[in-house]
C-alpha cells in the first residue's frame, strides 16, 4: 500500500477530531483537499474508513485496524527524522580524530570533556601516532580530521594551522640551566643529550635547529616514547629539545621547559582534512570549539612555562 506519512496523518487527525473541517485546520489544508486524501487511502485500502453523518464522523472497523498502525508508521516517521535534525544540527554523531601523541594529551581531553557535556549522543574516537600515519588515516577515510604538523604538499589534504608550538630545552629544576630563558642550542655541545627516534617528527626538526646551530652531536639516548626521554632527564642522565605541547607526555613534574633560541624554532600544528570529503556537523563543531581551545594554549603558554618552577 503506497500511503505517504502525511496522508496517515491526515487520517490520524480526522480519526482524533471526529471532524473534517477541524481535521483540516490540523493538517493546514483546506477541507475539500483533505477529504480527496481520504477517499486515496480509502481506494488504496479498498475498504471505506469512516462513517459519516451530517454531524459526526466515525471510524469503521477497518478504519480502527487501521489507526494503531498509522499511529505507529506516523511516529516512526518523525522519530527518524528527529534523529536525522539531531546528526544535521551537531547533536549525535560520531568523530574520529587522528592526532600526534602530544597533541592528543595537550588538547584533545578538555576540549573532548567540554564538547560531551553539550554532545553527549556524539562518540568521540581517538587514534594517536606520528605524523605519517596520521596523515595516511585521514587520506584513508579512516578519520574525519588530523590533528598533527604542517604536511609537505599534498592535493589531496587541506591544512589549517592553529597554533605555533614553540621547541625549548627541558632540564632537572636543579640544573643549573634551569634558571636561564632563553638558552641557546650551543647549550648540547657540552651536555649529554637525549634526542627523539630518528622516526619522529621532533628529531627531525631538532636536527634540522642543532645543523644551523653548527654543532654535530651524537646522542647519547634515542627514544621512541616521550615518557622514556622524561625520565632519563630527570634521572640526571642529559637534557632534551622539545616542542612545548609534549610536556604532558613526559612524566615527570619536576622537570622544567625553557625556550630555545639562536635558532629560535617552533612547528606548525593544525588540522588536517581530506579535500573533497564533507565533515558530519558534529565533526565540524567540534573542530571550532578546538580551535578556541588552541587559541587559549597560544595565549597562556609561554606565560605557564616562563613561570614553571
């Protein structure tokens, strides 16, 4: 039976009101349409739904069959597109996000925290690694957006920077270093130092700042996890280069962070999306509310890590 939503409905108002010309005003249309709508799902049931006198309109026996499966395929109806004006306005949903591991711990939970107050029917998928992966998974389709470094030119992803993250040595509080800002690299020339896999990202960028620096160290440690090289600073074995946002990751407090200069150096972070692929709204509200966030680190942390210890 081919019968629409808003013909059921039309019926489901005569059947509630037990009258044409208020059934009418329900439905928003004038009365002789409304009876035309009638008669269609009459001959498309094959039997006549109501009894009509010159006063009052009543169901038939078919017509009562009829009521409680119209109220269901009504509500039905409405529900899914209440489900569908949820997904549409940001309100349920799913978003998976593919992040560098420092900016997964910096940014992602507060800002996820905040956003599931106002979303909670919208999951929140994170998946972590480094930057070529992290690009893979968005060109993939496997994630609705990137968070990681600026990429080299690709044509198939669009980047949006949204923050500068500024490299720094990080040292014991007791070192004697830890009292200086800023420090120049030439500090690595009589210090052991512990660098960053070769793989990352970081070691990269460090290599490229210690090359213009002129000086050619050997590390004395390459560590592929961030709390690895933490703690083997703070054991007293060396001092590292690191961009401000792997602090979270480095597991221990009492180190501190002091800015690099001669040269000064900083990465470019920011959102990484597949050209051509729409974003769910819900993806695209919460990347406005962490780009508000991003704004909020630009603007406190040279000040959080200036007064550091």
């Amino acid at each position: 039976m081919n019968l629409t939503p808003r013909q059921l409905s039309a019926f489901l108002h005569v059947a509630e009101s037990g009258s044409f010309s208020e059934a009418a005003k329900l439905q928003g249309v004038s009365q002789p349409s409304l009876s035309r709508t009638i008669q269609h799902i009459e001959h498309v049931v094959g039997r006549r739904l109501f009894d009509r006198t010159t006063k009052h309109v009543k169901l038939t026996g078919t017509g009562s069959e009829l009521r409680p499966i119209a109220e269901r395929l009504v509500s039905e109806f409405t529900g899914a597109f209440s489900e569908l004006a949820r997904f549409v306005a940001g309100g349920r949903g799913r978003i998976v996000i593919a992040a560098l591991p420092s900016v997964a711990a910096a940014l992602l939970p507060p800002a996820i925290a905040r956003f599931r107050r106002s979303h909670e029917d919208v999951d929140v998928v994170i998946r972590d690694g480094l930057a070529e992966s992290v690009g893979e998974a968005v060109m993939a389709g496997n994630a609705d957006f990137g968070l990681m470094i600026r990429p080299s030119p690709i044509r198939a992803l669009a980047y949006r920077e949204i923050l500068k993250d500024r490299f720094g040595l990080v040292c014991r509080a007791d070192d004697q270093l830890a009292g200086s800002t800023p420090v120049p690299w030439t500090v690595f020339s009589d210090r052991p130092f512990i660098a960053m896999s070769p793989a990352s990202s970081v070691r990269a960028m460090t290599d490229a700042a210690l090359f213009k620096a002129q000086l050619a160290l050997a590390p004395l440690y390459e560590c592929a996890f961030l709390g690895t090289t933490g703690n083997l600073v703070a054991s007293g074995l060396g001092i590292t280069a690191l961009p401000s946002l792997t602090l979270p990751l480095l597991g221990a407090p009492e180190l501190v962070w002091r800015p690099l200069v001669k040269p000064a150096l900083q990465r470019s972070i920011g959102f990484v999306t597949r050209v051509g692929r729409e974003l769910s709204p819900s993806a695209e509200r919460f990347m406005q509310e962490l780009f508000v966030d991003a704004g909020a680190w630009r603007a406190t942390a040279a000040d959080r890590f200036s007064r550091q210890h």
